[in-house]
C-alpha cells in the first residue's frame, strides 16, 4: 500500500535513532574486515536450520506438466529434469544421468512457481491486527507499530512470511520494504531471505513513519557489496521509492540514483502524472488505480509493468483495480500479495481467482480472460515484471529449477480436465505437495523443508507481543 502517512507529521523520532544505527554498522563492518553487512544486533542461533543435502540431479516423473512456456505448451504426462539448479530437459520418458533421484509425479500438476511481484513483507506480523474503524486503520496501525520495529522483528517477519510464500507455492517474491529504519534493518531482511532460500528482490524503501525518503547512502553499499548478500544471484536489489510527484524533486532523484547503478524502481502510483519521462523497462507501478487504456499503453510502449493486489485494494476501499484497462493495453501484469493485514495470506491461487473474477465481472463478459491467462501473469508474466524472465517463470530448459507440484487427489481437487482451470479455480496452497526453488526442495510431501514452522510462528508472536506493548495496544 502507499505510505499516505508521508504528508503528516508523525512519529519523526527516526533521524537521531538513524545515526547511531549507521555508526554501529559502519564500525562493526571495519571490525569484522569485510564488506559485508556486519551483525550489529543479536539472532538467536537457527539450528533448525540445516544445509539441505540434495542430489546434483532430479527427475520429475510422470506429472501433468504446464511449462507456461509458449512453445512447449502442456505435457499430460511429462518429466522435467534438473541439474545443478538449472531445468536441463522437459520432456516425455526422459533418459536421465546415472544417480538421479526420481520424484514422483503421479497424479500432481508440475508447473513454475509462483512470482509474487510487490509485499511489505516486514508489516506480515499485523495480520488479523486491522480493524473496521478509525483509529485502527491499515495506515495508522502500519506508522503506530512500524516505529517500535527492531531488526530482529523484521527478521522474524520476513520468516514468516517467506515460510508462509513457500508453503502455498511462491518461489519468487518482491520484498518491497518501507520500513528500512538503519542498515540493520535491511540486513535482518537479506538474511531472513537468504536462509529461507527464496527467489526475490529486495527493494529498499523508507522508514514507515517519519522518514519521507530513501537512505541512498545505504542503497548503493547494498549495490557495492550485493555480492554479500545476493544468496548466489538468487536475490536482487531494486529501489522502493514512496509517490512520486512534481513538487518533490528529491523523489525523482532517488529514481536517477537507482538508474545509476542499474537497480530496478518500483513505485506506488495511481497515474503517471510527475513522473511519466522516468517510464521504462525496469520501472514497476503498483495499483495504478486511476490509470486507463490509454495509460497503461504508454506504459507497455517503455516496457514499464504494473502490479495489482486486489484484495488490498478492495478490502481499503481504493475500489476495483483497472484489470480490464491494463490487459487491453498489453501491459506486463504482476500480482501481489502487497500485506496480509489486509490482504489476509499469502495465496496466489486466490489471487488468480479473484484477477479473473474481478476482469470477466467488469467486462461483463463470461470469456474475457482465460485461466490460462491468469496463470501466465503469475508465473512468466510476474518474472517479466520483475525483470527475471531468463530466470523464472516457465519450466524452459536454461532457466533456474523452480518448480512446484500442486495435488489433484485433495477433496477440492479430484477431477481433472482442464489444468488451468483447475489450478485457478479450484486449488488452493493446501494442494501444494512440493516447491523448489534453485533446483532445491523447500516443501516436499506437504512438508516445508529445513524450516521449523513452530520456531518461526513463536518467533513471531513473540515480536508482535513487544510491539503491541511498544505502542501501547
Ligand atoms: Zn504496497
């Protein structure tokens, strides 16, 4: 959601808190001798957190496969062979390497994971916290507890929701943070990401109350050093810059400055007024809610993309989000879970169901978009948006092994004609048997893997209990 708290005068107890923060980060750096971001603030050690031991080679075998990519289309009984992380052949009865492990796929859907393409990651902690009145809004509640944050409470949010991600089958998200408060702030984010072994960017935004502006000092040591912190290229960085406008050049600036060092911009806009000339193939426009046909084609004309959450967007009252308007146009289109206080979890499925409902119910028409539309903006449309198109989101030979295998023998589930339809209509992030990212399991036989559930959700708990304390709740 955008920071509307940015015009009022609240919670500005962030400058002095700022200076210290970067002078132990700074020092603890130099201590440490390497570039790195240092620990300047104390995790618990994660032993249930172990190095995964997994075979160089995998084949999937037997699975109804969806490789969303156009020119290889469906495989209703298909393999997909991975090696060292990367996808080597999709095919039928593929011959194999000796000592490749066998994954059964019998009775599973295999397709790309999903690519989430804009959350405020670190605020996962407040769900169920938004109430329906004043005082207890989304916004309010966002500036009265993100002030309280500590880094180890960004951390514990960014295990959460990166568990809860896995779990229902994203293997790529957009860590849009705006409550960057010191660089311990972003390195509790990099690494909670890094360990969970999620694909992402990290866009480094500003503090949720108080600070208008993005600390790019601090961007461009991340950008310096991103090879610290990038988990082996599985994480980029990008600039999460608040609304743009014509009287706030410093906003423009902060675009210039990402452009510089060749990091991606993604911003929360309703038109493209003050800031149309920045247009371009690595700018992300989230909600867009004011925008028409004629918008959005100025915007596919540079290659920028939007992001739609609908169940945000809805649940706030901005209104219905222009869907219609943007796939007339060719607009690249992402979904986004955006925060789960209100936008409840994080469930791509539910959110194809709802694009597809929302754009056949504006449309008046029964045939406006397909499921195979749908399921195309979350998986190779999102990487697009997300400039990771040679990375993820099609199961193309060449690119990085994320994958996910969706049930069909669930209750919900059960009947198979059409894959799409099934998986956006019916499935739900309980049908999700398997995930990998990077070739790597993170969930297998309905398990997450390497991560302790129990651990992460008293984690949790136990900083939002700090927090509501904090403020007074
Ligand atoms: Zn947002």
């Amino acid at each position: 959601m955008p920071d509307q708290s940015l015009d009022k005068e609240i919670f500005n107890t962030k400058s002095s808190q700022k200076g210290i923060n970067r002078r132990s980060f700074i020092g603890g750096m130099t201590a440490l001798g390497v570039s790195g971001i240092a620990s300047s603030f104390t995790l618990p050690v994660k032993v249930s957190f172990l190095p995964l031991q997994e075979a160089n080679h995998k084949v999937i075998r037997n699975g109804y496969v969806l490789t969303m990519d156009a020119q290889r289309g469906n495989l209703p009984r298909g393999d997909v062979l991975i090696s060292g992380g990367k996808i080597t052949a999709v095919g039928e009865k593929l011959e194999v390497p000796a000592g490749t492990e066998e994954v059964n796929a019998e009775n599973m859907m295999v397709l790309p994971g999903f690519v989430e393409t804009h959350w405020h990651i670190w605020n996962s902690l407040m769900r169920s916290l938004i109430g329906s009145k004043p005082g207890v809004g989304y916004f309010e509640m966002k500036d009265l507890i993100g002030q309280h944050f500590r880094p180890q409470d960004t951390y514990a949010a960014t295990r959460f929701a990166v568990a809860e991600a896995l779990n229902s089958g994203i293997t790529t998200l957009h860590d849009w943070n705006h409550n960057v408060r010191g660089p311990e702030y972003a390195e509790a984010s990099l690494r909670a990401l890094k360990e969970l072994g999620i694909r992402g960017r990290f866009s480094q935004g500003q503090a949720a109350a108080g600070e208008p502006y993005v600390d790019l000092e601090l961007l461009e040591h991340l950008h310096q050093h991103w090879a610290d912190y990038s988990n082996e290229g599985l994480l980029k960085l990008g600039l999460a810059s608040a609304r743009i406008t014509d009287d706030d050049p410093k906003r423009k600036k902060e675009v210039i400055k990402a452009r510089e060092l060749g990091l991606p911009v993604s911003v929360h806009a309703d038109t493209l007024s003050g800031f149309e000339d920045l247009l371009g193939n690595d700018f992300q426009i989230i909600h867009a809610m004011e925008m028409d046909k004629k918008a959005f084609e100025k915007m596919a004309k540079t290659g920028a993309s939007v992001s739609f959450s609908p169940f945000s967007e809805m649940r706030i009252g901005f209104g219905l989000p222009p869907v219609v308007d943007a796939l007339n146009s060719g607009v690249s289109i992402g979904l986004s879970v955006d925060t789960t206080p209100l936008s409840g979890n994080a469930d791509m499925f539910a959110l194809m169901k709802v694009f597809l409902n929302l754009t056949n119910g504006m449309a008046q028409d029964e045939f406006k978009v397909s499921a195979r539309s749908v399921l195309e903006i979350a998986t190779n449309e999102g990487a697009r948006s997300l400039g990771m198109e040679n990375v993820c989101g099609s199961l193309t030979p060449g690119k990085r092994a994320d994958v996910i295998m969706v049930s069909v023998k669930d209750i919900n589930m059960g009947v198979l004609t059409d894959p799409e339809n099934l998986l956006v209509l019916s499935a739900q992030p309980a049908n999700v048997d398997s995930v990998l990212v990077d070739g790597k399991f993170r969930k297998r036989n309905g398990q997450l893997v390497g991560i302790n559930q129990e651990e992460i959700i008293s984690e949790a708990r136990g900083s939002l209990n700090y927090l509501l304390k904090k403020s007074g709740w």
